[in-house]
C-alpha cells in the first residue's frame, strides 16, 4: 500500500454523505477508484436528494500510483475541473489540512530512506 493509499483509507469515512452512505468504488487502470459527494460544493445544493449524489471521485492516474480529485459538478471554486481535477496533494491540502501536514511528513521520510 502507498503513502497515498494509507491516507485516502484516513479520509474516506469522512466522505460519506450521510450515516447510512457509503463511498463507491470502482475499479480503475487496475486501482480503486472511489466516488462520494463532493465536500466542496454539495453544501451549495439545495435539494438534499441532488446533493447526495456521487459526482465527486479520487481516480488513480494511469501508469502511476497516484490519484486525482474530479467533481462533476465544479460549483465552488476548490471542485473546479482545472486541468483535468486536482492532485490529491492538494485535495488534501484544502479538505484536511492536518491530515495533509502528517502526509508531508510521510512524504519526506519515504524520500529519505
């Protein structure tokens, strides 16, 4: 399991929409693929049966074990589809930025040994 795949494993019981929600996944370029509401803009919707919806995912990228951050809906500013999605670098940075700074941490070490 990658640094990467230990931290989205931290995070994905905070996706979850609702108690009874559950993060979707799907298998993709050979990894998990992982859809949920988007944190960033479903607060925005108004109707709580559109703003349940699945539209925001965390893709692996082909021919590395990194992932992307996409949502489908793009309505704030952090969700929006610049470039293809957001690194999940980044994705962390906005959406847990403690957990991001333990990921930094992880990062570096990895690097060093």
């Amino acid at each position: 399991m990658t640094i990467t795949e230990k931290y989205i494993k931290k995070i994905i019981p905070y996706l979850c929409a609702g108690e009874n929600e559950e993060v979707e996944t799907v298998l993709v370029n050979g990894l998990l693929s992982y859809k949920f509401p988007c944190p960033f803009c479903s607060y925005f919707v108004n109707n709580p049966e559109c703003r349940n919806r699945q539209l925001a995912s965390l893709v692996p990228i082909e021919g590395s074990y990194d992932y992307k951050f996409i949502c489908k809906r793009s309505g704030s500013p952090e969700c929006r589809r610049i470039h293809g999605g957001r690194s999940f670098y980044n994705f962390l940075a906005m959406y847990n930025p403690d957990l991001f700074r333990q990921y930094q941490l992880d990062l570096i070490r990895e690097k060093k040994s």
